[in-house]
C-alpha cells in the first residue's frame, strides 16, 4: 500500500517505520512521517517476535530471491540476498501469531535466531541464518560420528537445552531433523515454535535429554535406536555408553556435566564429517511454487 499524503502535505498512512515497542520498530518503505514520541501503533504483542528486530510489512522476495524448497526442521525456502543465502519459513494467521510469539521467547544462541519478520495481510515470513544440513544426514553417512563428534554435537545441543530447563520451557521435538548444522560444525536447533512451557522443575526434565541420547545414538550407530541400549555396546567408549544411559534419566544441567564432555569438543571437529555428509547424501531440491 503507498503512503498519502492529507490535506496539510502529511503523511497519513503506511509504509512507513513505527515505533511500537523501545526496541521494536515497524518498517515500510516510504518516508518517515513526523510523530510525537507519545504515539504508538496499537498492535498484538503476540505478532512480535524479537524485541531487537523489524516488522516489515511487505514481501521478502523483494529483497531475497527463491532459489530452493528444502526441508530443514520443516518446510522452509532457501533464498538469495547477493551472496548470502537465508531461510525463510511461513507461518500463517493467528496460529502462526501464537508461534512467532514462542519463538520470541527463546533467547539461547544454541537455537536458530530470526533476523527479520515479514507481514504480508495474515501471513508472517520469518528470515533465519542459512544452515546446511540437517543430522538427519548423518545417519546415511559412512562412516559414522567417532565419540569426539557425538560429543561435539551433543555439548552444543545441551547448551540450548539447559537454557529452555532453566525457563521452565521444553522443545519436545528433538530428532536429527530439528537438528542443523552448518560447514563450519555449528549446530543449532531449530523449530523453537514447538517448545512450550511446563510446569517440571529443571532438575526433574528429562524428556529433551532422552531424545538427545536417541540422536546420539543414530549417528553412532547403525539401524533405527533401540534407546538407550547400543547394539554393540563394547564397539563404543565406556564415557559414551554412560553418557547415552545418563541422558535417559538426568536433565541438561546434570548431563552437561558428564565426562564424555569433559574435554569440551568443538564445533570444529564436525567440519569433516559436514563435508562426506554433503558429498554422499542427497538433498531433495522441490521445485519452487508460484507462492514460495
């Protein structure tokens, strides 16, 4: 919609940019009209999702260009700013408001962050860091993660778990699927529109980490987990086997601290078996539809 002007040559309408929280601005693309301090667009806080970012009420494919349909944690259109790749996932009316709204509340570095939201009448679009793979990927790979890249993987996952045990949130759907990972060994966990609020003490949560064990498992080993119970279990460290067994019955903060993640393993240890994954995998690539 343009921007009009009234009788008195002011603008009257959008686009335009909106403070409507201290941190939260709206933005369009026309100019900024002259407002009083006092004056805020009265909107559902619901629709926010990050105190730090932008509303944008206009098309993302605008600014990014569609290039892939790719399932990364769910649906999501793979898109080109320049040289940048971004993801860029819909979510639509007041479920997807509700959404926006739980991810907003995820403050953890260990998940996906949004960088920017685009609203378009109900729909919301929601602009996130590229990522490359999923676990997911993993699990067809040979060979398999040694116990340094389990470890690795499972030291940045339970950075993000513990932060939601420690607010009193649980993801609920942790699988190699939720799981991404970019070629520089970074994990992240995505679909934090799935997380919810419980009323368990941290210490008592146990169903993120028992679905970590189960991850770990898959990409050790072979064939669909049999949680926690290894096929082989003399295939594996003793530190590795107890820290699967552990998982099935202690929360993040406990199981952080277990000695299969005492040396701390780095993201940087995963950078190799990022690039055999991507070599001998294949990525369905969908076609891209008329409405991305």
């Amino acid at each position: 919609m343009n921007a009009r002007l009234d009788s008195k040559g002011q603008q009257s309408m959008s686009n335009h940019r909106e403070t409507i929280f201290p941190c939260m601005t709206l933005v369009g693309h026309g100019p900024v009209a002259s407002r009083s301090p006092e004056r805020r667009v009265h909107t559902n806080p619901k629709r926010l999702i990050n105190s730090q970012g932008n509303v944008i009420h206009d098309t993302p494919f605008t600014k990014y260009k569609p290039f892939i349909k790719r399932k990364l944690g769910g649906a999501v259109t793979v898109a080109k700013h320049g040289e940048s790749l971004v993801l860029i996932k819909k979510l639509v009316g007041q479920e997807g408001q509700k959404m926006m709204h739980m991810i907003g509340k995820i403050k953890s570095q260990a998940f996906l962050q949004c960088d920017e939201i685009y609203c378009m009448e109900r729909e919301y679009y929601l602009i996130f860091n590229h990522m490359d793979l999923t676990l997911t990927q993993f699990t067809y790979c040979t060979p398999r993660a040694t116990d340094r890249q389990a470890g690795a993987i499972a030291l940045q996952v339970l950075k993000g778990l513990l932060w939601l045990a420690q607010n009193f949130l649980q993801h609920g759907s942790i699988n190699c699927g939720t799981l991404l990972i970019n070629r520089a060994g970074v994990v992240k966990i995505t679909n934090a529109e799935t997380c919810m609020t419980t009323e368990i003490p941290c210490v008592q949560n146990v169903d993120d980490t028992r679905a970590l064990g189960s991850v770990i498992m898959e990409l050790v080993e072979s064939g669909p987990p049999n949680f926690p119970n290894l096929q082989v279990p003399t295939d594996f460290s003793t530190s590795l086997v107890g820290f699967i067994a552990h998982s099935a019955t202690n929360a993040p903060g406990s199981l952080i601290m277990h000695e299969f993640l005492k040396d701390k393993p780095t993201a940087h240890e995963l950078i190799d078996l990022v690039e055999i994954a991507s070599l001998t995998t294949s990525i369905p690539y969908p076609f891209l539809d008329d409405e991305h």
